[in-house]
C-alpha cells in the first residue's frame, strides 16, 4: 500500500492525462468506476476529491482533506457540506478564460454572418441558395457587422475580461460591464463602461453575454421581465450555467417578438434534465455542447488548482467561505 495521499477521481469524470502526469508524482492517483462498491472504498481512502461532489460522495471520504473542481463553477459541490467539516473546496477559476472568449466571439460572429444557420439551409435545400435569402428584416435577413456594436458583459471576471478585450481592440466594439463585486474603477481603466443597472446594460446592449457562476444570486438572473427590456433585434448569448437564465421565459419571449438568440446547451446544472429542456422551441443559432473550454492546451492546467491545493498554498480560489476570507460563494466572476 502506498503511503502516498491518495487523490479520488469521481466518476463520471476523466482526469486528462496532462493532470495525472502532474499529479502523480506526488499523490496516489485512484479512478474507481461507478460500480457503488468499488467507489465506497475509493471515498473510503480518498484525501482528495476531483469532479462533482455530493453530500452522499461527502459523507462517504471520511478523511478527506480537499475537494479540487476543474473548471470554474462549484454549483455541483456541496460547499456547505464541505465548509461544515473544514474542508477547503477549490476551483479552477481564470483557467480556461481565453478559450471561452475565443468561443464567444466565434458565436457573435457566426450570428451577424449568418455562418450556421446558412450552412443548415444549404444542406437541408442541397443546392446553392441566393443571396435574395439574406436580405429584409425578417430572419434570417441582412448579415451584419460586429464593428461599431454594443455588447454588455454581464460578470466581470477572467473570461468577461478577456472577452471585452478582444471585442474592444479586435471589433471596435462599444463595450458595457455590469458587476457588483467589480470596483467601477477598474472596470473603467480597462476601456470598458461599468453599468450599476443591470436594465440599462440589457436595454442599450446588442449583443448580451453571461460569464457568471450559478449561485443563489444569480439562477435566472435573466427572466422574462430581463428579456423584455432587451432591444427586439438584440442577441443572447449564455456561457454560463443553463440555470443562469430563465429558460420557459427565453421560448415564450422569442415566441412573443422577433428577439434571436444564441445559448449554450443545458447541462445537468439546470432544474430539468437536458432531455426535457424547451430548447427546440427557441430559434438558435445553433446547439453546441458545454464544451467551449475544453481546448487542447487549456484542459491541461486545469490540473495545477488542485496540485495548489493539496500543499495549501493559499494561492486558488476558494469556495469554502469560512477557509478564507472572500466572497467566492456570491461574487459573479467565472
């Protein structure tokens, strides 16, 4: 038996193997499948915890010392849980930001050139469609441009940040911020506005893009009244948790008007399963799988939080509030 701590990876999760060369050289890397007794007597040794934990995984690691996520989101940990027994919960915040900027200027582009919906109609009518069926003002109409654009940035942290940037200096985009837990300062030393009513951002913005944990405060920050206040030709774009927005308001309001809207496919983070989503009743620019992270060179150094974490440097984010002194569990940024 090693004497190694030995680090649990939680099915259905896979440890990329940039991660476990990581690891391995100083931890005792255990990946038990779901089999019930198999993984009890994984919890059973585990020091550490990688992947989704509930309170059943929780109760199960009786000398558990950490709980590493590999993303950014801690919607799928029990926190308290953890922070009832002194357990440190850490994320891996910033991590991933520029491949999900990247993924959402990819979506704001392919809306405003009409890339995906013109690749599906081409396909569907197996002929080569004129340029007469991209014009007017119904959908899918006239291409646009994104220079000269306002897009509101709803969470100002490492992606929302990265976002604004390239839509600032590669767009020539007029760029809005809204995020309590941001001083406006520095939001506005970055070129960009800071927005203090979320209404006045989702009124003026063209494009509205949601980088945000899903938290108590924020599930269905956007509602069918936020819907309501966005202009009729504006677009939404959710890289955030499914549970961010008010998904039976998003069908009935883009039933109601002639709002257009790109979103990310729900996970098992909304109320419903994926499966009983209303997503097909709301036209898309097209469905993609909660997969705008995971790059090659990205999912790499998802690795290191937990590396970080298991010698408690103090020098990750922390979700457990009462192991440190931050407003991780509230705070907008992803």
């Amino acid at each position: 038996m090693s004497d190694r701590k030995q680090v649990v990876v939680v099915p259905p999760y896979e440890l990329h193997h940039a991660a476990r060369e990581v690891l391995t050289p100083e931890f005792a890397i255990v990946e038990p499948s779901a089999d019930p007794d198999q993984l009890a007597k994984a919890l059973a040794g585990a020091h550490a915890l990688v992947g989704l934990v509930s309170a059943d995984v929780l109760a199960a690691s009786p000398v558990l010392e950490v709980i590493g996520i590999p993303g950014s989101g801690w919607d799928q940990i029990d926190v308290a849980g953890a922070t009832a027994r002194g357990i440190p919960v850490v994320n891996a915040a910033g991590a991933q930001h520029a491949a999900v900027a990247e993924h959402a200027v990819g979506l704001m582009l392919s809306l405003v050139k009409r890339i995906a919906v013109s690749d599906r109609l081409f396909h569907a009518e197996k002929r080569f469609v004129g340029r007469d069926h991209f014009t007017g003002d119904a959908w899918p109409g006239w291409p646009e441009e994104l220079g000269g654009k306002t897009i509101g940035i709803i969470g100002f942290g490492f992606i929302g940040r990265d976002l604004a940037r390239k839509c600032r200096l590669g767009f020539d985009m007029t760029v809005l911020a809204y995020d309590p837990y941001v001083d406006p300062d520095e939001v506005a030393r970055q070129g960009v506005a800071p927005v203090a009513d979320l209404d006045r951002l989702l009124g003026t913005s063209d494009f509205v893009s949601l980088h945000l944990p899903l938290t108590q405060a924020t599930r269905h920050i956007i509602g069918e009244r936020e819907l309501r206040l966005m202009q009729p030709h504006s677009y939404l774009i959710n890289l955030s948790r499914a549970g961010t927005v008010a998904e039976e308001a998003l069908v009935r309001q883009a039933g109601s008007t002639s709002c257009r809207s790109s979103r990310k496919a729900a996970r098992a983070s909304s109320s419903k399963p994926q499966a009983e989503q209303p997503a097909s009743a709301v036209r898309t620019d097209g469905r993609y799988p909660a997969a705008s992270s995971h790059t090659s060179s990205r999912c790499p150094r998802r690795a290191c939080p937990l590396t970080c974490a298991s010698f408690m440097t103090g020098t990750i984010h922390v979700a457990s509030p009462s192991r440190r002194n931050t407003r991780a569990s509230s705070r907008l940024n992803a």
